[in-house]
C-alpha cells in the first residue's frame, strides 16, 4: 500500500529541440538557447512532443528524434523542482534560472524532493480528471558542462568541477523517468504532481 504527497503544480513545460552541449569534442559546453517553452506536452512512452507556434516539435530525448539522445528508454522524460532551483542558486547564482536544466515538466515545490521520495514516481492530474503516471525514476546525474555552466566558467579546475558535480546530483537537478502508455496523454501548465510514498 502507498501514499500519495501533494508536490505542487506544474508552472514549466518544455522540450529540448536538440542537445545542449555545444562545441567541439574536446570544448563542449552546455547551451540552454534549444530549449522551447510549451503550454502542454503529449507524453508518451517514447518521450514528450509539443507544439509551438503550430509546429509539432518532437523533444530529442524522444526515441523518435532523428538525433536522439535517449538511452535505452532511461530518460525519456525529465522533472524538476522549483526547490531545488532555489538551492542551485544559492550553491552557484542567479543564472540558475528556473528550467534553464532542461526538464521537460518543473513543479513548484516548496521542499526538496530527493530519490527516496522520487523511487516511487509520480501522478500527474489535470482538473478534468486527466491521470498520468510517471515511473521507473532514475536521478538525473549532472554532466561536466552543467557543472560549468552553473559554476558561470567554462575552464573551471577538474579539482572545482567534481565538487559542483556533488552539488548538483542525488535529484538536485532533476530526475528521469517515463511513461508507460503508448498513446498519447497530455500534461498542462496548472496540473498537480503527486510523489507515491513507498513508505
């Protein structure tokens, strides 16, 4: 048996048209200007899709994406919290902005949610009785060039590098997950998330 926690409301939806790392191999760096804002996204088990300014837009963690960068259908969604934007800037700065990570779906929360709470995934609800699950949730580790990205220096030591790597794992930036629906189910701006509390 399992509990359901209130989290907050969706205030963010977005996708990423293409990576962002930018940069040669040996100069990548992260590059937040693919993400698009959406008003709502159709999910399904392959990832999220919008349409923005009367274009469908296929994210590029979906498995359809011509330049997918989905692994093996770990992460083809992606959610955050406005909490932990909040610890972010505090750690780093002010650029931190909310969804500047690139998770498909922010909540606004007011606590941290960390993979103890997050391992039983999640319940999106609109108020016209829409229900999705969200499940098989993997944290969103940080990568290199988010790390330089929040530390605002794109030649920050190795040694300054893996300790805002610590900073920023274990959910703070996110967590991965999917659903399991092969037709498509639709997420709003204004929907409640749910944590389902294992206990």
């Amino acid at each position: 048996m399992y509990d359901r926690i209130e989290l907050g409301r969706i205030v963010r939806l977005q996708i990423q048209t293409s990576s962002l790392k930018a940069g040669p191999p040996k100069g990548r760096y992260y590059d937040p200007e693919p993400l698009r804002e959406a008003e709502w996204l159709e999910l399904t088990a392959d990832g999220a899709v919008a349409v923005i300014d009367g274009e469908r837009v296929v994210d590029v963690h979906n498995a359809t994406h011509p330049a997918t960068k989905n692994r093996d259908g770990i992460n083809p969604l992606s959610i955050g919290f406005t909490s932990h934007y909040k610890q972010m800037r505090d750690l780093f700065d002010q650029h931190l902005i909310n969804g500047i990570a690139g998770e498909n779906i922010l909540v606004e929360t007011t606590s941290l949610v960390g993979f103890n709470q997050a391992r039983g995934g999640f319940v999106i609800e609109g108020e016209d009785g829409r229900r999705i699950e969200f499940g098989s949730v993997s944290i969103a580790h940080p990568c290199v060039e988010f790390s330089r990205f929040a530390l605002n220096d794109r030649a920050a030591a190795p040694l300054v590098v893996s300790k805002a790597l610590g900073q920023l794992d274990s959910g703070v930036r996110g967590f991965y997950g999917s659903v399991a629906s092969g037709e498509p189910v639709r997420i709003e701006i204004g929907d409640r998330v749910f944590a389902m509390d294992l206990g």
